[in-house]
C-alpha cells in the first residue's frame, strides 16, 4: 500500500497556503507521521491525497509532542484535484513508495517548483534538473499509536533545506522565511549535501545495529561487547561516505558516536520500529545501497554485509520478490 505526503505552497492560490499530498492509494496513520509532526500551523489548511484513514477524516490527526497535543483537521483533496504547480513539495515518502509517488505528485511540478526530498536524492536527479531540486535533511522520531495518535517520541525536531551549490538564492531565502513562520524549528543550511550524507550515515547506523541486534540502543550498549559493536559499524558507514560522497563534520561524529553509545538510551531507528511491526522497512534504500557503494568502490564493510542479509532475509518474508 502506497501513501505520500509532500507539503507545499500553490503558485496560483494563496502563496500562504501550506498543503500536504497524498498518492492515489489509501493512506495508513503510519506513513504520514514525518509530516505531522510539522505542526497546525503547517498542516491546518490543506492536506492533498487520497482516501484518508478514518482517524484523521472524521476526528482529525491527533499529534502528541513534548510541547503538547493538537488535532490537526487539513482540509482534505485527491491526486486528481491538483490544477497547478506549487512553488514547493516536501517528499517524505519511503523508499519503496517512491515511483507511485513521484507518478502522483506530477501535476504537482512546474518549471518553477521546488523539489525538497528527504532522501532518494539520486533517483530524483534522473528525472528533475538540479534547479528543481532543493536540498532538504528531517531530524524526527515518531511512532503511531494503536488508537492512530502520533506520537513524538523525544523534543527533536530539526528540518533543514538549502540550495545544493549552497548559494543564498532569492527563492531560498523566500522558503526560509515561510518555513520559519510555520511554528516548528526550520532552518536553512549552506552544507545541505553533507547534511543529507550526515543523515543517511545515522540512518544506515541506527538500522543497522537496532535490527541486527534486535533492541534499543540502551539496551546494544548494555550486552557485551555492544559499544564495540556500536562503534565499529558506525566506522563503516562512515568510511563509505568518505568516499562516495561528501565527509562529515567532526561536530556530527561526535554528536552520532554519543547518540548511538548513550547508556540507558530507549533510542530506536524507525526500521527498527517498522520490523517490530511486521511492516516494510527500507534495507534496500538505507542499508542495501549504502553497502553496494562501498563495495564497488573496494571497501570492505562486514558489520554493514551482516546486517543487509539479515534484513533482507526479513524484507523477502514480508514482500517476496518479484
């Protein structure tokens, strides 16, 4: 089952107007708690997409952070009812709901439309030029509960975007002024391409060592050898961004070795969470790729190779290959 979401502002209507969209298949509470977590202010007027789950059309989606709890009632469209382009769309689609998505969004794009992906930067570059896309990096963890409330499970909420070039542009500048009105914390980055390589080191990291170990980093840290184990996958990831994209700073390795070492941490990844679930998780998109980079580039990642069988031995239970 497909769902996306994708936040943005129309060109033609009111140039306040935040939206959030949806693909054509129905949407599950799960798939759209990156997006929520943006706030009322940013989702209370339009939410674009398909038939929304019964939580959130007929009693709103209700958000619980540390800041306190909203329902959020966006006004509700279909892929079919988009008429324009927007000026911006927010991707925060899984890996493995990306073609449907990007199908979807298509009415969505125009010359001037700026395209802000929290990953699947590649893909997107195949198919969009690069002004159309917009460096973007989402820090958030969140959970859905059984009776659909999304839940933010720690006061982290970090968006950054930016040209990739990382040039101060007039529409840059134009989009950090609307998102930094939009009541959650925003930011904008001239290192957005490292910020995004930074982000998919935590990401392949956190997946990899809380689903192969099976447990929260607190709970890695604590068993024999976990700290190693830690420390040693973290070096791999790290060693392939090295050298397939663009090194990290030493404020984040330190920030990623404290996170990912912190005792008693209930800290988890998302896959983690997902796996828990029964669901999909993205090993091919997080894990698999990340893996064949540096293994076409000569490096050897064992703990990365590990964790990818193991997963994927998951993935094929749950979706078996085609």
């Amino acid at each position: 089952m497909a769902s996306h979401q994708i936040v943005g502002v129309s060109q033609e209507e009111e140039r306040t107007t935040p939206f959030a969209y949806s693909s054509s298949e129905p949407v599950r509470p799960a798939d759209i708690s990156e997006a929520a977590w943006l706030k009322p202010v940013a989702m209370s007027r339009s939410w674009s997409g398909p038939p929304v789950p019964r939580s959130c059309a007929w009693t709103g989606c209700a958000l619980s952070v540390p800041m306190g709890t909203w329902t959020l009632n966006p006004q509700l469209i279909t892929a079919d009812r988009i008429t324009q382009p927007y000026d911006a769309v927010l991707l925060t689609v899984k890996g493995f709901q990306l073609e449907a998505a990007l199908a979807d969004l298509a009415r969505a794009i125009g010359p001037e439309t700026m395209i802000l992906p929290v990953r699947h930067m590649d893909i997107l570059a195949e198919r969009f030029s690069e002004h159309d896309l917009v460096g973007c990096a989402l820090k958030v963890a969140t959970v859905i509960e059984e009776d659909g409330r999304i839940v933010q499970l720690m006061p982290l909420q970090d968006l950054a975007y930016g040209e990739l070039d990382g040039r101060m542009t007039p529409r840059i500048q134009a989009l950090n002024a609307f998102m930094r009105g939009a009541g959650f914390d925003a930011r904008l980055s001239d290192a957005i391409r490292r910020e995004m390589w930074e982000k998919w080191i935590l990401l392949a990291s956190a997946g990899a060592i809380t689903c192969l170990m099976r447990g929260t980093i607190g709970e890695v840290v604590a068993a024999p050898g976990g700290i190693h184990f830690v420390l040693h996958l973290l070096d791999e990831a790290v060693a392939v961004v090295r050298v397939v994209g663009t090194a990290p700073s030493d404020e984040f390795l330190s920030a990623a070795r404290d996170q990912l070492t912190a005792k008693g941490s209930p800290f988890a990844s998302s896959m983690y969470r997902d796996l828990q679930q029964g669901r999909p998780i993205e090993v091919e998109e997080i894990i698999g790729d990340l893996l064949r980079r540096g293994t076409e580039s000569g490096l050897s990642t064992p703990l990365l190779a590990t964790a990818y069988t193991h997963l994927a031995l998951y993935q094929n239970r749950i979706v078996p290959p085609r």
